[in-house]
C-alpha cells in the first residue's frame, strides 16, 4: 500500500510541475504550487545566496563562476523536484537537456570523496544547500 502511495505522489507532483511549466510557457500566472521544492523558490535563493541577477544565472555566458552556479542550480533541481531533465534545461536556457546531464555528472564527480581540487565548488555547494535549509538524504 505504501508504495502505491509514493507512486501516486510522484505523478501527481509530475503532473503538477508541467501544468507550472506550461502555464509559465505562456506567460499566465502560476497558481498550482507542486508538493515537492518549488523550483523557482530554489533558483531564487541560489540568485540572492550569490547575489546575482536571475538573467546572469541562466545567461549564456561562459565564465567559470557563472557555469559554477548554473551547475549547483541544474543539481539542486533534479535532487529536490521532479523536475525532468527538459524541463531543468528550459528554466536554465539551455540548448537540450544534455547539457543539464553533463552539469549533473560532472557535479557528482566533484561532490566524491576521490575527486580533489574543487574545494571551492564543494564548499559553495554546500553553503547554498544550507542557505536553503533542503535536508540531504544520503542513502
């Protein structure tokens, strides 16, 4: 019964993300606020955290700072919503959601414990994830 429940859950949240997706598309107001993280709620503190503007965050500029923060952005999205790759990818200004899986990949890989040399990014990672106050479930 219990994982029936979870199943419901998740296509409802599913569901819900791209009613907010496709009403944000079209410019209407979004009234349906999703069960699970709001992802706007999410790129808005990562803007205020690094105090930048929501235009250089998903810009297309290429310097190591900002690539940094639309990067931690990408991970927090797909590890606290349903959000699916696409859709991380349209909130981003990405070209595809290919990009978001290279940022996904190359942030775990940071985040190991084997991988060194990126204190600054784990350390930022971590500042926001508690800025956020989102619990981290390590399994």
């Amino acid at each position: 019964m219990e994982n029936v429940i979870k199943q419901v859950k998740s296509e409802l949240e599913n569901t819900l993300n791209k009613i907010n997706l496709i009403l944000s598309q079209v410019g209407e107001v979004v009234i349906v606020q999703p069960l699970i993280s709001n992802p706007e709620y999410i790129l808005k503190s990562v803007c205020d955290f690094f105090a930048i503007e929501r235009a250089d965050l998903i810009g297309t500029g290429r310097l190591k700072g900002k690539i940094m923060k639309r990067k931690i952005s990408a991970y927090l999205l797909r590890k606290h919503t349903n959000l699916t790759l696409q859709q991380i990818a349209y909130l981003l200004n990405y070209k595809n959601h290919a990009t978001v899986l290279y940022h996904l990949r190359d942030v775990e890989n940071m985040l190991s414990n084997d991988y060194d040399g990126y204190d600054d990014f784990i350390r930022n990672y971590k500042q926001i994830t508690n800025y956020l106050k989102l619990q981290e479930n390590e399994n």
